[in-house]
C-alpha cells in the first residue's frame, strides 16, 4: 500500500508512538511518505530516523506567514497546475465548502504536495492537523482518509465544543481511538458517529525496550518521570510528592525528571524552593535511546499527570518491567493493571497517598521485581508494536 502519513511538526522527540508507526508500516512492506506542517530544527533526532532515511520521505507544507507573499505563491500555483489539475484547483478554492478565502488559500499550498501523487490512505495525527487536511478527501474521493486522535486535541474539542471537528466527524472514513475512554468521548461528547469510531491503542517495541537488572549502575534507588513539562504532567504535584517521601524514608534514592517544556524554569525553581536539587536530575529531551538507558536504572516510574489518555511513557516503563505509580486520568487505567503491574492514585492532588504507594515499593524489593514482571507481560500481550501495526493494515483494508 501506498500511505501518506500527515502531522503537524515532524521529526518531535515526544512523539515517537508517529515514528514507530512510520518505521512498523515500512517493515511490514509499504511505502510511507511523511507531511508535516513545520520542521522541528531543535528537536532531539531519534536514530531511527536516520536508519530509516526518513527525512528524505517528509515534505514541508511551508505556508509563508506573509500575506503577500502566500497571495503570491497561491498564484504560482494556480499556474502551474489549473491546465492539468483543473477540477482539483476548483474544488480546493470552494470558499464556502472550505470555510472561507484564508482556509481554501492555505488549502492549495497542501493540496500542491498531493496533486501529482496518488495514495491508498491518507493518515492524520492529531484532530486539528486532520480539520486542515480534511479536504483532500473532496478532492481523492478514492483515497481513504483517517485519523488519530491522541489526547490534546480531546481536550480541544471539549473545551470549543464538538462542533470543531464536525465536518472531520461526517467526511472521514473512519477516527481511531486510543483507549477505550477516548472512544466514549468521541461518541457521547464529540458527536462522532459510533460507527465511525475505532479502537487501535499506540504500540510498543517490546524487542527495543528490554530491561537487563544487571545494567543498573549502582544499588541507588530510583524513581523517574518521563514527560514534556507542561500543566497537564503536573509536575509540581510529583516533586512535592518526593520532598514528602524523602521526609518519610531513610533509603536514599534519586528522582529523574525526563522532558522538556515552558514549565522548565518554574520546575526549576520548585526544586529549589522544596531543597531538592541533590536528589532531583532534570536530564531535559533525550532521545528514545537515551531514555531507555535511564529507565534500565529505574526502579520505580511516576506519573501524575491531571489529564492523559493513553501515555506512551507509561507503556514503556512496564515493557522494561518497572513497576508504576500513576493517577487514575483519562485511559491510563487501560494502560496498567491496578494492583499487579502497580498503583493508581484516585486524586491526583492527593501527594500523601503518592508517597504512600512510592513507599509500599520502595521497601520491597520483591514486589518491585513481581509487579515489574506483570507489568512487562501485560505491555506484551495487549500492546505489542508488531501486533498493533499488523492490525491497522488490517483497518487501512477494511470496507
């Protein structure tokens, strides 16, 4: 199959559930070419990329802020393709299907990337890239449109109403869902149609994120984040959570907060304001990689986000058999098995019952080992990379 993969920003270090997706669908035999809105010059580049080549598969939309000069460039276009590509031109600049001059302006600088290519399936990542896009489906009739949801652009809807992604919802052949939360919503509160909607959760390389005991460096015990630092991962929650703990054991242990975000220099400043600058390492973006190095020293994994729906960081802890403490948002109780691969925090304000469960682990060893297991066979069985791409094949086939 011939599958164009569209994004907003493209290579970005925390998205690699797209990029596994990308190098899964080439494995199993297709070619993917990849569009993104903008470059992400000063992302962190996973190798994969490179093995891959990937770069030399992604196109840039590169819409000029400049009024005049996208007015220009919208002319050169124009030209270039109204002989051949005629009734593709016109249905693109239909202002009113499209939501008016500026969209369907916007519109021709996409539709320019596409004009000579034909593909089976377009894929959108996120709902608001997939509304920019949504068109092309008027234009490839043929073409299979789909599209992903992951979580921000949930929010989005909730906050503006459904409404937002109406045309998306009634033009699209069908949206994937995540987890099985981010199904209910797009059914109950989004508006889209039941028939629509189908569960396919993120995948994890299980080969990739392999766990050796015997790579961790010292008898240190650790406890590590991994996520951007923004308002959602509530942050702050986590390291007033770790000052209380450290308060309430005497192991001594080390806190890595793993991600990048505007929220930096106020994390910053926390960690200082708490005295805990000489057990909490911010290691800032690092590559899939790197990361995996710094969960092989991991004992224990933390989430206290206030608002996710499935989190790849999560999956990826247990696949290398570290127990989790996480709130219990959004489908994060999907993603773990309470009481067996780890704890949920029903609050996720509640840092004494964090503290609590970060101590019924901490000192046991044994359980840490036990839960860490369960934990790697349930990312095995229920979201395994090779498995979850086989089965969207399956989907891009389907009727």
């Amino acid at each position: 199959m011939k599958i164009a993969i569209i994004t907003g920003l493209f290579p970005k270090t925390s998205e690699t559930f797209i990029l596994n997706q990308i190098i899964g669908l080439i494995d199993l035999g297709h070619t993917v070419d990849v569009y993104a809105f903008r470059n992400t010059y000063n992302e962190i580049i996973h190798p994969e990329i490179k093995k891959y080549k990937i770069t030399d598969k992604v196109t840039y939309f590169n819409i000029p802020e400049n009024r005049i000069k996208r007015l220009l460039k919208c002319l050169t276009i124009i030209l270039k393709y109204s002989l051949m590509h005629y009734q593709k031109i016109i249905k693109c600049l239909n202002f009113k299907e499209h939501g008016g001059k500026y969209h369907a302006i916007n519109n021709l600088f996409i539709l320019s990337k596409f004009i000579n290519k034909q593909y089976d399936v377009i894929h959108c990542h996120f709902g608001p890239i997939a509304n920019k896009t949504i068109f092309l489906k008027d234009i490839f009739s043929n073409t299979k449109f789909i599209t992903t949801f992951h979580g921000y652009d949930i929010r989005l809807g909730l906050e503006k109403g459904g409404n937002i992604y109406k045309d998306l919802f009634r033009k699209a052949d069908f949206i994937i869902a995540i987890c099985r939360k981010m199904q209910e919503i797009l059914t109950t509160k989004l508006g889209c149609a039941q028939n629509k909607v189908i569960y396919h959760p993120i995948g994890i390389n299980i080969k990739k994120f392999i766990n050796n005991t015997s790579a961790k460096k010292n008898n240190l015990l650790t406890i590590t984040t991994v996520g951007r630092l923004v308002k959602e991962k509530n942050i702050s929650i986590a390291l007033k959570s770790i000052h209380s703990l450290r308060q309430s054991t005497e192991i001594k242990f080390q806190y890595n907060v793993i991600g990048d975000g505007y929220l930096k220099e106020k994390i910053t400043q926390t960690i200082t304001k708490l005295k805990l600058n000489d057990i909490v390492i911010m290691h800032g973006a690092l590559s899939q990689d790197k990361i995996i190095e710094k969960l092989k020293e991991t004992d224990i994994f933390l989430l206290t986000s206030m608002a996710e729906m499935l989190p790849n960081a999560l999956l990826e802890a247990q696949a290398m058999r570290i127990p989790v403490v996480a709130t219990d948002v959004g489908g994060v109780s999907e993603g773990m098995q309470e009481n067996v691969s780890g704890y949920l925090i029903s609050d996720f304000t509640d840092t004494n019952e964090i503290k609590n469960k970060l101590l019924e682990l901490i000192g046991n060893k044994s359980l840490i080992s036990t839960m860490g297991s369960q934990g790697r066979k349930f990312i095995d069985e229920n979201y395994n990379l090779d498995k979850q791409n086989r089965y969207l094949v399956e989907l891009y086939h389907r009727n």
